[in-house]
C-alpha cells in the first residue's frame, strides 16, 4: 500500500517543484524604495472631526417618531 501511495505521490511531487520556476515580478510600478518619486503631501485629519455632540433624550412612541421622518409629514398613507 506505501509502495503504490509514494509510486504515484513521487511525479507529483517532481512536477510540483520544476514547475514552481521564477515567481511573477508583483512589485508596484511606484515603489516606496524609490528615491526618485519623493514625499506625498499629506492632510491630518483629527479623530473627532464631524463629531455632533448629542444629549440623550427620553424615548418617544414610536408612531410619533415614523409620522414626523415620513415624506410630507405622515399625511395621506
């Protein structure tokens, strides 16, 4: 039963390894090794930029709340 496993794993195992050759060039065309492309400028953005600070509030029924987001006001469905 080995012998008959390892007969057939053994060209597989070959083929696998002559097959493997050079690996493709996946190197970015604008490397950051190259001196040549300089410094991007960049924004600094603070963490809480775009933050609303909000009271929390007591919960409301919730028909009140769909009528008064609805499109014209909650009339005519």
């Amino acid at each position: 039963m080995f012998r008959t496993l390892f007969a057939a794993a053994m060209p597989l195992a070959l083929a696998a390894c002559t097959a493997a050759g050079r690996p493709a060039d996946i190197m970015p065309d604008n490397s950051p090794a190259d001196p040549a492309i300089g410094i991007r400028s960049t924004h600094h953005h603070t963490v809480l930029e775009g933050y609303t600070h909000r009271v929390a509030v007591e919960p409301k029924p919730w028909r009140q709340q769909n009528d008064s987001q609805a499109p014209g006001g909650g009339d005519g469905s």
